[in-house]
C-alpha cells in the first residue's frame, strides 16, 4: 500500500507542477478561488448586518461553519480533481498510456485480490 500511495504522490506532483507550469492560468485560477472564499464571507456579513443573530448563530460562529465545511471541499479539489479528466483522456486518446503502464492503474495487486475473503 506504501508502494502506490508513493506512486499516487508522484503523479499529484506532476500534475500540480503541470498546472503552475502555466503561470497566468494558475493566477487566474487562485484569485478566482479567493474571490469564490471572499464573496462567500461577504454574503454572510450582508445577511448579518441587517440580522443580529440567525436561529441562535452569531455572525463568528457562522464564518466559522463557512470555513469548517470549505476544508472537505478544498481537500476533495486537492486529491480527485484529477478524476474529472478522465473523460478528455478517453476522448483524446490518452488513456491508453496510463492503462499501458507497468503499474495497475486501479492501484490494486492480483496478489490482494485472490486472498480477499468473500
């Protein structure tokens, strides 16, 4: 399991490295990101000032949640953004190469599988 945990990192390394590798689209793509983050929290601040408190929540408590449930998502686009590619590879063709590997691209071993109870 060390083996393709390693394995995964280095492809997420190579695909971030990817994506800085176009400088204005990274920056593009990160403000875009902080103005998503930041007109989330003007939203909340809107809706606090005309309302002191919502069902009990302060305006603190509520940026708090904001943030609390933005760390799963932000995780989420960190480690399976790459599976939304996978379409524009079986398009394009791509995906042969990965399926050509001398590595299991479903990060299984034939070894696991035929000792896996039922």
């Amino acid at each position: 399991m060390k083996r393709f945990f390693k394995i995964y990192m280095t492809f997420t390394s190579q695909y971030i490295k990817r994506l800085v590798h176009y400088r204005l689209d990274f920056a593009i793509g990160v403000l875009s990101f902080v103005f998503v983050q930041f007109s989330g929290i003007l939203l909340i601040t809107l809706v606090f000032q005309q309302i002191p408190d919502l069902n009990g929540y302060t305006f603190e408590q509520m940026v708090f949640f904001y943030g609390f449930f933005q760390l799963p998502r932000g995780l989420d686009h960190l480690i399976t953004d790459n599976i939304w590619l996978i379409p524009n590879k079986i398009r394009k063709g791509d995906l042969d190469r990965h399926l050509l590997r001398p590595i299991d691209p479903c990060f299984k071993s034939l070894r696991n599988v035929s000792n896996m109870k039922p």
